[in-house]
C-alpha cells in the first residue's frame, strides 16, 4: 500500500486543480474555434519559455539532425499551438464531434479509410486499434463512441487526482468504457477483448524494459502491450490517426488491419509487431511534425 501524500502536495494539488476549473469554465463560455485559437495563441506564447520546450528540442534534433535550428524551432512551436488548441478543445468534448458522411462540407470532422471502420464494426470481432499523440488524440475514442462502436480506452491519469477526476468526467461523457493504466488492468483489457469488443490504446511513449525499436533511426523502447494483446487474441490490429486542417476542423484515417510478422510457430512476434507500428507512427509524425507531443522521453531505454 502506498504512502499518503503529504499535504503540501495535496495542497497544491488542489490550488492547480481550482485554477484549471475556473480557466475551463471560461473557456467553456466561448465558442469552440475561438477556444481552441485561444488556447494556441497563448501555448505559443507561453511553452517556449519552459523547460520543456528545451526537451523538445532536444528530441527534435536526434529525430531531424538535417534540419537547421530555426525549423526545428518552428515545428516546437507548432507543437504548442496544437497542444494549446486541444486544451481548448477539451472543455468542448461533448461538442466537438460534428460529422456528416452525406454532407461532408459541413462537417467539423472528414474522414478516410471509412471501408475499414466499417468492417471493424460490422465484423463480429473485437479489435485492437493504436493511435498516437498526434492533433487532437481524444477525437478516435468519441468518433467510436458516436458511430456505435462497442468500445474501451486504455488512459493514463495524471497524478493529481483532482486533475484526473476532470479529465475522466470529460471523457466518460462522450467515450466508451475506460480503463486506467495500472498493474491490474491487463485483466480488465482481457475482459474488454473476451466480450468482443474493440480496444484503443496510444503506442507512441517509452516503456522501460519493452522491446526495442528503431523510431527515427534511433533506438527506444515499445509498450508491448497492444502486440501482446493481439498475439494471445488473434485478433485484428487498425491504426487510426487524426490530422488537424485549417479552420478548426479534422481528418480521421483508419488504416486495414496491419499483417502484422509472426514467428516460426505462426504466433505474432511481439518485438516484430512493435516495430511495425512503430514505423506507422513514424510516418504519421513525418506527415505532420508539428502535431506530435515531442516532450516525451521518447528515446528513453
């Protein structure tokens, strides 16, 4: 069992928490887009000045060594106008999703690959489906929700309990089942894939003691989970991405089911596997570097 926090944590805690509930519930009086322009405008202004943003530049340069400083600089700052955005958009979760197939240049939201969501749904199976820190990353867990897929979402929660209980009251409103990352929830993503349904889950952090791969021509650790999960179920593993478009809107690509390596026994190769979609992030950050989370302690081993 572990140790209680001290109360100055707690404190502290809580005097952020208080902070974030008034900012969100100012933000939650605006309109979306103009929340979402607030929240880049003042992450451009403000990330640049943190330590973080010296992190992600370090990432920056062992991931883009042929770039000069200033476009790397350029793509850090592109990240905090995303990371600002989705922060505005987060307060508007259970309004952001605004899709329609029939009449698509009205939509916030544009999809492509929507054969293969089709078929994950109609199919009868439960499916593993991997995404990345990449524009706004919430948005493939409400478009399964609100297209009536049965499904679950493996999040992290922050430390701060205050914090987590926000974030999981946004998102219980407009996704599927949650599970929180913790040494018992294998069980629970077990049950989630014995009742057939489908399974998200973000790929793209370092777990130490993973397997190994190559992520820009260096070298990291994986979280083996999702190869794990597909190697014991035999199930079927999609990619779904979000790519942010100008005027507040989204695409939504989901990727066929990967043919993902097995071994000599026909199992799926767990470190194999890892790789490949670790190469699919790769190319997906490539796309749109601007758009990825580079702070993460991504080539951590």
């Amino acid at each position: 069992m572990s140790a209680p926090r001290p109360w100055t944590t707690r404190l502290r805690d809580a005097a952020l928490s208080a902070g974030v509930w008034a900012l969100a519930g100012a933000m939650r009086l605006q309109p979306p887009r103009f929340a979402s322009w607030a929240g880049g405008f003042w992450a451009r202004k403000i990330g640049p000045r943190t330590s973080i943003h010296r992190t992600a530049l370090k990432n920056l340069r062992l991931a883009y060594p042929e770039k000069t400083e200033a476009e790397r600089e350029a793509i850090a700052i592109g990240m905090w106008d995303n990371l600002g955005r989705m922060g505005g958009e987060f307060v508007h979760l259970d309004r952001i999703w605004q899709y329609n197939m029939w009449e698509p240049a009205k939509s916030r939201i544009e999809t492509t690959g929507v054969s293969n969501f089709v078929a994950m749904r109609i199919d009868g199976k439960p499916a593993l489906v991997f995404t990345a820190h990449l524009a706004n990353w919430e948005l493939p867990a409400i478009a399964a929700a609100a297209q009536g897929l049965d499904s679950a979402v493996l999040f992290r929660a922050p430390d701060n309990s205050f914090f987590a209980d926000l974030l999981f009251e946004a998102r219980s409103r407009v996704m599927g089942n949650l599970v929180a990352a913790s040494h018992v929830a294998v069980f629970e993503l077990a049950a989630v894939l014995d009742q057939g349904k489908h399974l998200g889950i973000l790929v793209d952090q370092a777990r130490r003691g993973g397997p190994t791969v190559q992520f820009f021509g260096q070298p990291c650790s994986a979280n083996p989970t999702i190869a794990r999960l597909a190697r014991l179920y035999e199930c079927p593993v999609h990619g779904v991405r979000v790519i942010r478009l100008p005027e507040g809107r989204f695409r939504i690509q989901c990727t066929p089911a990967l043919n993902l390596p097995r071994d000599a026994k026909g199992k799926i190769d767990v470190d194999g596997a890892m790789q490949m979609i670790t190469s699919v992030v790769e190319g997906w950050v490539r796309e749109h570097p601007d758009q990825w989370t580079w702070f993460y302690k991504r080539w951590r081993m």
